[in-house]
C-alpha cells in the first residue's frame, strides 16, 4: 500500500531541493561575475595609469616608475604589469624578474584579453604557494603608436572568499532543506493524527452497528469524503433498519395464513367427508397464495436500491421515451399526448427496473385519470432536482389530497380516484432518499412532484 505522506515527502523534497539548487546556481555565477567584473574594472584603470606614465624620449620609450602606484614596485605584491611598445618591453618591478606568461598579441583576433596564469610565490601563513592571476590584456595607442599591455592581479584572496561563501551558503541551504523536510512531515502527521476520531468511530462500527461521524474540525481537502462516508453510512443504516423491519413485517404477516392453515389441518382429522375436504382444499389454498404474495412482495423490496452495484442505469431520455410509448399503446383509446422535456439528469442516478417500476406506476395513474393530456417536466437548482408528472384529468378535492399525504398514498387501487397508493412506490422513494409532493395541477389533474437530492 503506498504512503501518501512518503509521496508527499518526497515529491515537495525534491521539488524544495530543485528549487534550492536553481537558486545557488544562480547566486554562484552572479557572485563570480560580479567580483571578476570588478578585478577587471579596476584592472582597466591600473592600464590606463601605466600607459599615462609611458613617454617617447628622444627616439625612446621611457616609462617613468616613481609616478606609478607604490605596490607595482613592491616585490610579490600581487600587482604585476608588462608592457610592450614597438621593440621595447617593461615589466614592473613587483614580478623581480619572474616570467610572466604574455601571449603575442594579434589586434586581428582580440580587442582585448582576459585570461588567468600562475604568478610568483607568495606566502599564505606558514604555506608557500604560487599565486593565481587574472591578467586582462590590451591594446592602445600613445603618440601614434600601438602599446600592448598586460596588467595582472592575484585574486586568490578573492576567490577564497567566494569560495567560503558557497560552502556557507551550500550548508545553509542543506539545512534549510532539512528544516523543511521535517517540517513538513511533521505538518502531515499532525494533519493526519486529524482523521484518528473517524477511525476510532470506524472500528466501534464492527462491534456496535452504529455509527455517528462527530463535526470534528476536519481538514477542508477531505471534508467531501468525509460527507459522502457520513451519506453512505446513513444509507447503510437506513437500509439496516428497513430489511429488520421488513424481516418483523414479514414474520408478522406470515402468523395469520400459518395459523389458519393448521387449523385447518385440525379440521381434516375431525371431519374428513369430501365436502369437507374440497372446502379445506379451497382455504388452505387461499393461505397459500397470500403467503406467496406476501414473500413475493417482500423479495421485490429488499431487491430496491439494494448494496449490489449499479450495473443499469435509467437512461432519463431513451427509457423514458419507451415507456412512453408503452402507455400510449396501452391507452391508445384516449389518443394520448404526452410531453416531455427531460434532459440528461447526470446528477441523478437509479437503477433501469427501479425507474421503471417507480415512473411506470406513476404515469400509468396519470394516463388512467387524464382526459388526453400529460406533462413531464423537471425543476433544477444547486441542492435538488424535482421531476413533475401533471395530467389534465378531473383531479381530487382538498380533503382527498390532504388524506394522501398524510396516509402516504397507502389507499387501495382500486378506490374510484387517483390510485397512487402502490406500496413499492413508497418504498422505491425511500431507497433513494426522496420526497414526494401531491398538488393541484394548473392544467386541471394532480401534479406528483419527485424531489432527489442533487449530487
């Protein structure tokens, strides 16, 4: 089973990581630019004063030594220039005769030269090391004629500095990272550790049947599993409830033929004359035939809306369409004319027989009581969904609409009137958690009014 805290760990890791590395790579090369721009700035302008103090003299080149900086005359100072003017070349005392690599200059190739070499020995502490330069190389004019320059500068110091601000800044970030890491995973524990009353309430649902999720302060990203567990497990024990109190109903009503059947066995032994007999025959048949009618009922209820999944749904336009066409056959007598506007009703799903049995009942009493017309309409907003069935037949007084929701359409079929009072319809509204509303119609009839949550 995968962690869902080890993927979260691991994919924000990395991407803190990537994000972390894109950001040292960027202050490393902008850091080292900067300080190499800056040598080199600094650089041009020591060139420019060298080639200031450069004159022409009788035919010569004289560099006048005592008006350039101090620390060109110091020895390993790590500021070192060579210059070269027509067949001339000068070389500040600061090299004492060390041989600076200069590479020929080509002005067909270059405008200038950066490039970086060893330099004399300095000492660093106890350590005797050889220096790093970076030389910039350039070419001007004095008088008409090409000088090229090669002024150099130790930056050793410099890029040890650099050097001990990417290890500092590296370590920091590695324990930035780590920070974050373990932040973050404890953040997931703490959230997870949110979600421990709904397990513990999950565990006592195998020992007590029951269960009742707390309005605990749960976490925004899961707050819609948690409703459609708390709706799942109130179906569940809806459903519990009702296949106990059918299994009660049934035995209850199973008492009566019982006991009349072995009464009449009693009778048989008493009295066993043909006349007799033919009339038992006739009794216990009778009791025979309510029991089975009784069981019948009972199986076609528990198969409502039962646990089983979902495997054919009713199509809201084409199986409509064909049970339509059905009732027009049946009452093809009154020419009926039936409208429907039903779209696709995504929102809302049940089984193919359910809607079948459930709209079949309803529209076959609208089609017995219609004159000729009837309408199938449907009502939408965000929380529910109500799909009206109105007809243009006689109708029923106040009286008799009040009885028929109070009695939940419970009355007999065969009473004169709207005989709405099917059982399984009763019981296929309840499966899926609906309401049913009976109302006068403006075309005349009854107006029934299924009202489904929207989901």
């Amino acid at each position: 089973m995968k962690s869902l805290q080890h993927q979260l760990s691991v994919l924000l890791g990395l991407s803190v990581a990537a994000v972390f590395i894109l950001f040292w790579w960027l202050s490393f090369t902008t850091i080292h630019q900067v300080a190499e721009e800056y040598v080199l700035t600094r650089l041009s302008h020591d060139s420019d004063a060298v080639v200031k103090n450069l004159h022409l003299k009788n035919g010569r080149w004289v560099l006048d030594f005592e008006r350039l900086e101090p620390i060109y005359s110091q020895v390993n100072s790590g500021h070192y220039f060579v210059v070269k003017v027509e067949k001339q070349t000068f070389y500040s005392p600061s090299l004492n005769g060390y041989p600076l690599f200069v590479p020929e200059w080509d002005s067909h190739k270059y405008t200038e030269m950066v490039y970086e070499t060893l330099g004399p020995l300095v000492t660093e502490g106890k350590d005797v090391k050889r220096s790093k330069l970076l030389i910039q190389a350039s070419q001007q004019s004095k008088n008409n004629h090409p000088v090229t320059i090669y002024i150099a500068e130790d930056h050793s110091p410099i890029q040890q500095s650099l050097k001990r601000f990417d290890w500092l800044f590296g370590g920091f970030a590695l324990v930035t990272l780590l920070i974050l890491y373990f932040l973050q995973k404890w953040i997931l524990q703490r959230t997870f550790k949110q979600l421990s009353p709904l397990e513990k309430q999950l565990k006592e649902l195998e020992l007590t049947h029951q269960l009742n999720i707390e309005d605990v302060p749960y976490p925004k990203e899961v707050a819609s599993l948690i409703e459609a567990l708390r709706h799942a497990l109130t179906q569940a024990g809806k459903q519990l409830r009702s296949s106990r109190q059918s299994n009660a109903n049934l035995s209850h009503a199973l008492k009566t033929p019982l006991n009349l059947a072995f009464q009449l066995l009693e009778q048989i032994r008493e009295d066993t004359s043909p006349e007799k007999l033919k009339l038992v025959e006739r009794q216990v048949q009778q009791q025979l035939n309510k029991i089975h009618q009784l069981i019948e009922r009972e199986l076609k209820k528990a198969r409502i809306a039962s646990d089983a999944p979902l495997s054919n749904r009713f199509d809201w336009q084409a199986d409509m369409e064909e049970l339509i066409q059905s009732l027009k056959q049946l009452y093809q007598a009154k020419n009926l004319q039936i409208e429907s506007s039903l779209t696709d009703l995504p929102g809302l799903v049940i089984e193919k027989e359910d809607g079948f049995e459930l709209f079949g009942n309803l529209l076959d009493n609208a089609c017995k009581w219609s004159n000729n017309q009837i309408w199938i309409g449907f009502e939408a907003d965000a929380k529910k969904v109500a799909i009206t069935i109105e007809d243009d037949g006689p109708g029923v007084s106040e009286q008799a609409l009040t009885d028929i929701q109070i009695r939940g359409f419970r009355a007999d079929e065969a009473t004169p009137g709207h005989g709405i009072g099917l059982s399984i319809v009763k019981d296929l509204v309840e499966a899926y958690s609906a309401e049913i509303e009976f109302a006068h119609s403006a075309y005349g009839g009854l107006k029934v009014s299924l009202i489904f949550n929207n989901k």
